[in-house]
C-alpha cells in the first residue's frame, strides 16, 4: 500500500480522504491543529506547521511521496530535504509559482497571455508606470493571498499611497506587485494534471462567479466557444510540460468581451472550482491528484451529467454551529450533494463547505440561477 504525505491539513487535504480510500492509499498529513479537517481521515498525523521543515523530514520517513494542501511551504528548507525524498509536484515545478511576481514573469516568458504588471520596487523608479497600466490597477500580495486576500482595486494614486502606508512598504518592497485592471467579460478556471510519464489530461473549463473577491459559484461546463475552450487547453498543456509538473494544478482565467484569455493565476494544488468534479465527474480532481502522484494511470475526467453549478457555504457570522438545518435544507434538493468541512468555527468569508447540484440540459441558465439562489436563500436568509 502506498502512503503519501500531505503538508497541510485543511479541506484540500480532507476531500482527499475518499479518493485514498478507493485507492488503497494511506494518507498522513502533517497540520499544525488537532481540529484542522484532514486529521480525521489521515492515518497518522504530525501536527506542526506546514513551513515547518523538519517536521517534513519526519513526514518523509513515514510515506513514500509527499504532496501538497497548499503552497505557504517553505521551499528554501524543503530543498535540503530534496535528495532522497520524493516530491509531486518537485520543488522545481513549485519554485516559479509560489511568488506571484515570479510567476507572472514565467507565464510571461511561456508566451502565455497574463494582465500588463510591474514589481512594487521598479514601480516606483518614475510615474510612467501608472502612465503604463492606468487607473484602476490592481495592488496584489506576492506570497500568501487567496480568497481575494491580498488584492486590492486602486482607483487612484492616493489609495495607493494610503494602502502602502498601512503595510509599511518602505521596509520590504518585494510584498506586492502592481498589474492592470481587466475589465473581464467572465472569471473561467480549469483543472488540469500531469501524470509521472508526461501524460496530460484537462477537465471541462468552468465559470467561477465572485462575490467580494470570494468565489461563490462556479458553473460546469462554462458557456463559452470551442474555439475559447482550445486556446485554455492548450494554456494548460503549455504549462503543465514546460514545469514538467506532476499532479493538479488549477488554473483561473479572465475572459474580456472580445473573446480574449489572459491567464490571472496558477494554484499547484486541487483548487475550489474543480471541487464539482467530485460528484459530477467520472474520477474526481482528488482521485486523480493521487493518481499522479503515486504513479498511476490518470483517470476519465469527463462529466457524468450534461451540467453542474457548484455553490460555496460561506460563513457570515462569528460561531461555532455546524448548521445541520441548513445544510438538511440544503440536501432536500433534488440531485443535491453537500459537502461539510467540519471547521470548529465559522467566520465572514471562511469556507465551511460546498454543495454540487447535478443538472440535466434543460433550461440550463435558468435552472442554475434559480438553484443557486435557493440554495444561498436557505444559507444566508433573506
């Protein structure tokens, strides 16, 4: 039986739960709270923080490949560990990504389309920048923004200076970068995984529908046009090979009224717009993040219903309640299936779990809006 290692302990980590299951793959998982979602479905825990390198060393010693929940590791202290301990995705896939900056520039130098962007420090050599990307831009964290946390609409340049004050961007101007606003038609996402032997396969693209920065809905298949669906599996592809990655990775799109794709960013994890795929799929984003990493043949990832519409539960108040009405509510729905992350607490934008309802092709638009607004009109009242 194959044992893979998990850094990072949050629902990510949990939904991969089943997938080992069917699998026959142990999971441990190293997290640093005993309440964090995935320590229930890992076989063994180390609880320590995820950028907590010699707790990985430990992890190492205890499964046969380790993976990753999230990318807030430390790649610096991993690559010493790096000899000898299997990463999926490598270190090396990692490295381009992790600061937003840096992988703007890869995408950039990929010949991928990406927004127009500078880094704070050479934004500020003279006002031919703002001249250059305009107002409204976008101020965006380098490291460790999600969720829309970190990113920031600028209309003008006062608010800039006003929010570079608060983070005290003096002292370290490599925290931010700046980019051009994209007044997009649509947000798109899509899943896509690379197997150990360069096997590349793609899920269906799909809307993502965002409230204040925090995706609410994301809709399955996404309407758009073959020739649009083309041009982001070949983005994938480029991607996925010239990393030479192996695993998930999600990948978030703009799409402007033209038909143009710019590529908004890379995530190398199972990311919330493929969480569909868990009831509307043929091999879920878990199963086959798994199924790369531990070295199997990639799996179907076509869908097993004509459309889906995924929507997040989102917490909007400060409590511990798990909510079990709603969320019976919520399951009455027909072809419904609810997702529950277990978190001890709620908080305004925290995901406590999501609900996937299967659809057949009839009245597509409209069975989708009137479900998806009776599904938040059951979570968040009127």
């Amino acid at each position: 039986m194959k044992r893979v290692g998990v850094i990072g302990g949050g629902q990510l980590a949990s939904m991969m739960g089943d997938a080992a299951k069917k699998l026959g793959v142990e999971l441990v998982v190293q997290t640093p709270s005993i309440n964090d979602p995935a320590v229930s479905i890992s076989v063994e825990n180390i609880f320590a923080p995820v950028d907590d390198a010699n707790a990985t060393a430990e992890l190492a010693h205890k499964c046969d490949v380790i993976t990753f929940e999230n990318e807030f590791v430390d790649i610096e202290a991993l690559s010493k560990l790096a000899q000898g301990v299997c990463f999926r995705p490598q270190l090396e896939a990692l490295t381009p990504l992790l600061d937003k900056y840096h992988q703007r520039c890869y995408l950039r130098d990929l010949g991928l389309p990406v927004p127009r962007f500078v880094a704070l420090d050479l934004a500020f050599a003279d006002d031919a920048t703002f001249n250059q990307l305009g107002f409204p831009m976008v101020l965006k964290a380098r490291r460790h923004g999600y969720d829309g946390q970190g990113t920031f609409i600028i209309k003008e340049i006062e608010s800039l200076k006003q929010k570079l004050e608060l983070h005290n961007i003096n002292e370290n101007q490599n925290i931010f970068l700046l980019e051009e606003y994209i007044p997009f038609e649509r947000e798109l996402a899509v899943i896509a995984a690379r197997s150990v032997s360069g096997e590349v396969v793609i899920y269906p693209v799909v809307e993502t529908q965002q409230e204040e920065q925090v995706c609410r809905r994301v809709i399955a298949p996404a309407d758009i046009s073959p020739k649009v669906a083309v041009e982001i599996e070949k983005i994938a592809r480029t991607l996925l090979n010239s990393l030479q990655a192996v695993g998930i990775f999600g990948i978030e799109l703009f799409l402007t009224a033209d038909d143009k794709v710019l590529v908004n960013e890379v995530a190398p994890r199972t990311h919330n717009s493929g969480h569909f795929s868990i009831d509307a799929c043929v091999t879920s984003q878990f199963e086959q993040h798994l199924r790369a990493v531990c070295g199997m043949e990639l799996g179907n990832t076509a869908m097993i219903c004509p459309s889906a519409v995924m929507v997040n539960l989102l917490g909007y108040e400060i409590s511990q309640s798990d909510y079990i009405t709603k969320r019976q509510q919520i399951e009455q729905i027909p072809q419904a299936h609810v997702h529950w992350y277990g978190k001890s607490q709620s908080r305004p934008g925290r995901k406590l779990g999501h609900v996937t309802v299967l659809l057949d092709g009839h009245n597509r638009e409209q069975a989708m809006g009137s479900i998806a607004r009776n599904i938040e009109s059951i979570w968040y009242g009127n």
